[in-house]
C-alpha cells in the first residue's frame, strides 16, 4: 500500500465511480480499476461494491475512508511542515456559513493576494459538524462557535473553552445574536411574547439553534419540544420565511447588518457568542500560520 493508491481509493469513494474519479486525478480508467485491485489485495478486503455503474463503500471500505483521510491529510501536514518557508500546498478551511458570509471575504482575499501558491479548499457547515471533520482529518482547521454555558455570558474570552479531544482553539470574535421577529408581530421583550413558536435555522449541531432554543424556552411552562424548528440551509432562505410571517430566526448582528436595508423586521438581542478557529493538537504549518494571522488582522 502506497498514498498513491490511498489517494486513488479517496477519489474513487468520492465520486462513487471509476471513471469520474479518472477524470478529477488524470489518470487512466484502467489504471485507477488497477491500483484499486491491488490496494484490495494488499489489505484483503472488498473496499467497493459494484452496484449498477456506481461504486459503493463496504463496511470495510468506508472503515479505511476514514484512515485514508488521516493518512493523506498528514502527509500534506508533513510535506509542508518540511519546507517551513512560505506557505504552499492546501488548506481545508471549515466555516459556519454566518462567518463564510460576513467574516471571511476579505480576508480570504488578502491571503490569496499574498500567498497565491496556497490552495484554499472551503467547506461550510454546522459547529458540531466542522468540529467532527477536523478530528476526522476531512478539514485541517474550522471557524466554529462556543456557547459558554453561562447565558448571561459578555462574551468574555478569558478563560478557554473546553474544545473535543486533541482539538485546540484559538478566540477570533464575538457575535452579537439576535432573534428577527416579523415587523407585524407585536413587539417582544421576552419569549413569552411570541406568538409564532416556528424556529427557522440550520440543521442540528448548530450553535446558534440551540442558543435560541434555550432562549425559547427560558420562560414559562412551554418546553424546546413545543418549539417547532423548520431546518433550512441558507440565512437568505431563514430570513424570506421571517418575512412572509412564518417563523423566527436567529441571526448574527454582522450578517443581519448586510441586509438592513433590504429587510423590514424587529429584532431582539439575545446574547454574545465567542467564535474560534480550531486545529488538530500539533498541527501547525507555514500555511495555517499565515491564515490564523490573516483572521486575527482588525
């Protein structure tokens, strides 16, 4: 076994097919059909199922993905961690889509500017879900949130959070969240003001859901499972609900001030969220560097 045949199974597992997994390296069908055989030999076991013209992970086979991952991502650590010069090479960045939106344009503009031999790969999702991709290698470094358990909380940053097993963050910034009512609504002060109980955020794993679920259900007798949440995947497509009178979101300040013209709703501030970029423990590459401190730029 090699890590070319590791990175020949990864984009074949990718893809779910021979031929598309050919296209993305350059290689011919035939030889990524060969090297697949021979790292089944090599470990002896089926790592694809054939099913129509759609390569399937086994059990097995979806078991290595996640040594592939770690293997391919540390090699790349390692390579770049050699040249200790400029940064080169790829970063898998992670993101909430809250700070893709309103946080990462313009610096991920003067790092390209700057360092254009780095290859930016980005991938958004939810603080649960980014968390898991870092320890599983799929990313090399995530903007996540960390609610303190505190409700009350300023957004103190003085003592550190506890972050997942052989993860390490550093403070980036504080988001304000506010809850977006529809500007009909009468004004709400505090939850049991509210007459809509629908929730329109993103998936589970989300930090700020969970900060407006708890909010939510912070007064009186109604419980989070009252709560309806409808699950969408764009603030663009939360904030259309809002307006057509159908639910309630919670949205950062910095993202609900790009739209402040376009939007007729109330708001209510709910509480202050700290925003960290997390890495593996001893991970540490001239690429990483540069981009923490291209985050940490005021």
């Amino acid at each position: 076994m090699d890590l070319t045949e590791v990175e020949i199974f990864r984009a074949v597992a990718q893809e779910q097919s021979v031929t598309r997994a050919a296209a993305v390296l350059d290689r011919a069908q035939s030889n990524v059909t060969t090297r697949v055989k021979q790292l089944e030999e090599s470990l002896g076991v089926s790592l694809f199922r054939r099913d129509s013209k759609r390569m399937i992970l086994t059990p097995e086979g979806l078991r290595f993905l996640g040594y592939a991952n770690r293997l391919l991502a540390l090699a790349e650590e390692a390579r770049q961690s050699m040249q200790q010069v400029v940064p080169t090479g790829r970063l898998r960045v992670g993101s909430m889509e809250a700070a893709a939106a309103s946080r990462l344009t313009h610096p991920l503009a003067r790092f390209h500017k700057q360092w254009p031999d780095v290859e930016i790969e980005l991938q958004t999702g939810t603080t649960q879900f980014l968390t898991d991709a870092v320890a599983a290698h799929r990313v090399d470094c995530a903007i996540v949130a960390h609610a303190p358990a505190d409700t009350d909380s300023d957004g103190d940053t003085d003592s550190a959070p506890s972050f997942a097993s052989g993860l390490a963050g550093t403070y980036l910034f504080t988001e304000d969240l506010v809850l977006v009512v529809p500007a009909s609504h009468k004004r709400v002060r505090r939850p049991s003001d509210l007459t809509i109980r629908t929730l329109a955020a993103f998936s589970r794993g989300c930090t700020y859901r969970q900060c407006a679920l708890d909010w939510l259900a912070s007064e009186g007798d109604r419980p989070q499972h009252d709560i309806k949440v409808l699950e969408m995947s764009s603030y663009h497509a939360m904030l259309a609900s809002v307006s057509a009178g159908a639910a309630v979101a919670i949205v950062p300040k910095s993202l609900l001030d790009q739209h402040r013209y376009a939007l007729d709703v109330q708001t209510v501030s709910l509480r202050k969220v700290p925003s960290y970029l997390i890495r593996r423990e001893g991970y540490d590459t001239v690429a990483y560097t540069a981009f923490l401190e291209e985050l940490q730029r005021v």
